[in-house]
C-alpha cells in the first residue's frame, strides 16, 4: 500500500531521529536483545571511511538527532571520532552504550568533548538481582549507577531507558522512584517488541500498559526529567486524553507529535541497510548503492509508514491515530502486518471504516 507524501506532512523531507547501529558486537547477552549481539565485530560493518561518508550524507539530510548504538558502540575504536564529525556538521548526536567494564574504565570526558551531548543507559530491573538477570551479566547494575555518576560529573545529558516486560512490569513502582533518585534528564519507557531475541510471550498485558501510562503521566510536568515511551505511542492519547499535549506536542518533548517507526525515524544497521525502525527490520535498501536521504523519502515502505489513514485495524479507525498509530513494529513482529492494530493497546475507538476496509469493500464490490 503505496500513499503519497503530502507537504503538510512535518516527517515528509527527513526524519527526526536517525538510530545508527554502528556495530553489533557487544560483551553482554540480553534477553531482549534486538540486535542479538555477538562479542566480535561483523566483518562487512561499514569501515571509517563509509562511516563518514554516511555523516557527510546525513548532515544534508539535517537530521535534528543521530543516536550511536549497537550492540555496543564503545566496541568501534572509531566511535568518537564518528560522533565528533557529525557534531561539527550540525547534528545533535547521542551515544547508546552497553553498561560494561569498559564504559566504566572510559573517559567520560573524552565523550562530551567530541561533542555527544546526550548518552542514554539502560535499567531493566529496578534491583541488581532482576537487572543484571535481564543482561545476562553480573555486575551490569552497579556499573550502570557508576555510568549516570560519571556522566552527570561529565556535564552530559542522561538518557535511562527502561523495558517493560511482563516480567518486570511490576517493579515499575520501583522503576519511578529509582528515577527520582538518578535524576536523569530523560526517563524513555520502552514497550518489548518481538524481534531479536525478545519474544511475544514477553510483551505486556495491555491493561497492565495502560494503568502504568496512568501513572506515567502523572510525572508529567511534575517530574525532575522528561517522561517519554518507545514503541508505546498510545501514551500520548493517554496524555491527550487528560488534556496533556493533546494534538500539539508531548510534553518534555522536542520532536513533532505523531513520530513512530518510518514516520520521523530511520535506522541505519552495522552493514548499511537501511529499515523505518530497529524493529522493523525490513530492508529498504543500502546507503553504500543509495543516498540514505532518497530511501527516507522514497521508499514506498516509509511513504505508507509516514500515511496515518493507511493503518488497519482500530489504529486505522481510532481518533488519535494521527498522535498515536500505535507500534508499526509491535504489530509487524505480532501479526505479521506492519499497518495492522497495535495489540499492545487496550483502547476501543469510535466506530468509523478505515480506508483500507473501505477499499476492501469496494473490491468486494
């Protein structure tokens, strides 16, 4: 299902977010892992050279963020240097790293000054014992605490991101006051996707979901940080809902309103491949044959993505679709259908046809 881009449309020209996997390698073995890590670096990863090649790209496509990841981006002996040339051609740049020895024994220092500006970190278990079992290492909880001490004393903005499985949906009350406690600038709530090593029979309970969004969007302006989710867009129709954000933006957000995977974001992988999310792992071509910027704009994958009324199911229907749209990649790795209803969400929309049902019933015609 192909829809043309329209010039209203804030995502049409280039995404938001630019999530580069500059590697896959990484010392930790998660359960979730989207990337199934290996501990050694895939021989066709983009060299330096591609590596900024691919910035230079990038910065005329003037993405407002590029986040660093992997695996473990601290792997790449190049990785700051990386970050330093996209910082000097304009673009906010992030860094994702794994909670290992090495992050710990790294100069925090030598992050800021190649111009990161933000590092996010990981806390999927509200104590050493669920978290470091997440991870598959021990050790990794502590050395993430010593991570956010050594980035606060570095002056970079912290990012926690948090998983929410249904094992551990129940710890999110210790989850809330462990953020009061590390104080970071970002608390990202993200909702487990089935891809990877992560599977289906993790992803919360859907009312489960929507009471701890209830309590989410209490911190809403109360908190000392931001509160945002990933790949759990129906907690702006919460906000919205409440009359938080609504049709206008998310509160503590910088990015437009309505981004999820394809529509704002793009994800460039270790050998260049180029998906509308990490996952969404469809290939929709390589930035070694085509211009990263192109692929964005152009593939008819990402033009549907970007099509709020190409959605079926009660995402198709639902009011809030254009804020929301639910997780394209939640229900891809549920359904098999990336324009399919998000199961994740448990809210019941007006009753209205979507566009693809009104095609459906024409053909039936």
């Amino acid at each position: 299902m192909v829809a043309s881009a329209q010039s209203s449309d804030p995502f049409a020209e280039r995404p938001f977010l630019v999530f580069w996997e500059i590697t896959r390698a990484c010392a930790l073995a998660c359960r979730h892992c989207r990337a199934e890590a290996q501990s050694h670096r895939h021989p066709d990863e983009l060299d330096t050279p591609e590596a900024f090649a691919l910035v230079d790209r990038l910065a005329e496509l003037e993405p407002p963020m590029l986040i660093l990841t992997g695996g473990d981006p601290l792997m790449r002996s190049d990785v700051l240097e990386i970050g330093r040339r996209a910082s000097d051609a304009g673009i906010r740049v992030g860094l994702s790293p794994a909670a290992t020895a090495r992050l710990t024994r790294y100069d925090f220092s030598k992050i800021r000054d190649a111009g990161i500006q933000r590092i996010s970190l990981s806390l999927d278990g509200a104590t050493a014992a669920t978290h470091d079992a997440f991870r598959g290492l021990t050790g990794t909880f502590e050395r993430t605490l010593e991570a956010v001490e050594l980035a606060h004393a570095a002056g970079l903005s912290i990012q926690i991101n948090t998983t929410l499985t249904r094992s551990n949906v129940a710890e999110f009350p210790a989850f809330r006051d462990l953020m009061f406690q590390l104080e970071p600038a970002m608390w990202s709530v993200f909702l487990l996707v089935p891809t990877g090593r992560a599977q289906a029979d993790e992803v919360p309970d859907s009312a489960d979901l929507e009471r701890i969004f209830g309590e989410m969007a209490d911190l809403v302006g109360k908190a000392p940080f931001a509160v945002k989710t990933t790949e759990g867009h129906h907690f702006r129709r919460v906000l919205a809902q409440r009359g938080m954000g609504g049709h206008k933006g998310r509160q503590g957000m910088r990015s437009p309103l309505g981004i999820r995977d394809g529509r704002g974001v793009m994800f460039i992988s270790h050998t260049g491949v180029v998906s509308p999310s990490g996952f969404l792992p469809m290939d929709c071509g390589n930035v070694r044959h085509r211009d990263p910027g192109d692929i964005y704009r152009q593939h008819p994958l990402f033009v549907s993505l970007r099509d709020s009324d190409a959605l079926g199911g009660k995402c198709g229907r639902c009011e809030f679709r254009r804020i929301c749209g639910g997780s394209r990649a939640r229900a891809y790795g549920l359904t098999g259908d990336a324009f399919a209803a998000d199961p994740a969400c448990s809210y019941q929309p007006e009753r209205r046809k979507t566009r693809r049902q009104k095609t459906q019933d024409r053909n039936a015609d």
